[in-house]
C-alpha cells in the first residue's frame, strides 16, 4: 500500500504500527484494509482465533521525524513498559497531555 514499515510490535491488548503514510492512501483506508487482511489472516492459523476481531476504533499519531527513534525503542520495550503502567492508562494520559479530547464511552469498544 506504499506505507513502508519502519516497526511493528504491541502486548496483549494492543499493537502498534510505525509506518510512513503514503500520499496515496488516507489513514482510514490503511486502517481499514490492515484490520480486514489481518484478521481473516489469523483465523487462518488455528480454531483458537476463529471469533478473533479488531475494536471499531484506533488511534493515529503523527511523529517527528527526529523522535522515530524514540518511538521504535517505545514499540520494542512493550512487555517491560507495561509492567508499569496499562495501556488504558498510559493512552489515557497520552490524550491528555497532547490535549485530545476524548469519550470514555468511545475509547474502548
């Protein structure tokens, strides 16, 4: 889809993707084509992920180029980062501190 992968990783509940957006395809178009392809891709790999299923929504950050590193280290260290904090509270303070305003009643289901 001409948005190459810079780095992909996630934990239990979440992934994240790191990749360049192409001028030939809108956010939601991407999102909508990798929640499609993969999903029908798990539940090729066993009865266990037969009822698997992406939330509706998702989340979409631009990023500086000269913080990628940064955020390739952050995709990496997803097990130990977790640790600390959940992910519902780590999103939760991230929309915040960037001034995101945001419904509970939207943010997971």
């Amino acid at each position: 889809m001409e948005c190459p992968v810079i780095k992909v990783g996630g934990y239990t509940d979440h992934i994240h993707i790191l990749c360049m957006l192409s001028k030939k395809i809108t956010l939601v178009k991407l999102m909508e084509e990798l929640k499609s392809h993969s999903s029908k891709w798990i539940k090729t790999k066993g009865s266990e992920y037969s009822n698997f299923y992406w939330q509706d929504g998702y989340g979409a950050f631009s990023v500086n180029p000269s913080e990628v590193a940064i955020v390739v280290n952050y995709i990496l260290n997803q097990k130990e980062h977790h640790r600390k904090k959940t992910f519902q509270n780590e999103y939760r303070t991230f929309l915040k501190k960037y001034e995101v305003e945001f419904d509970e009643r939207y943010v997971w289901h």
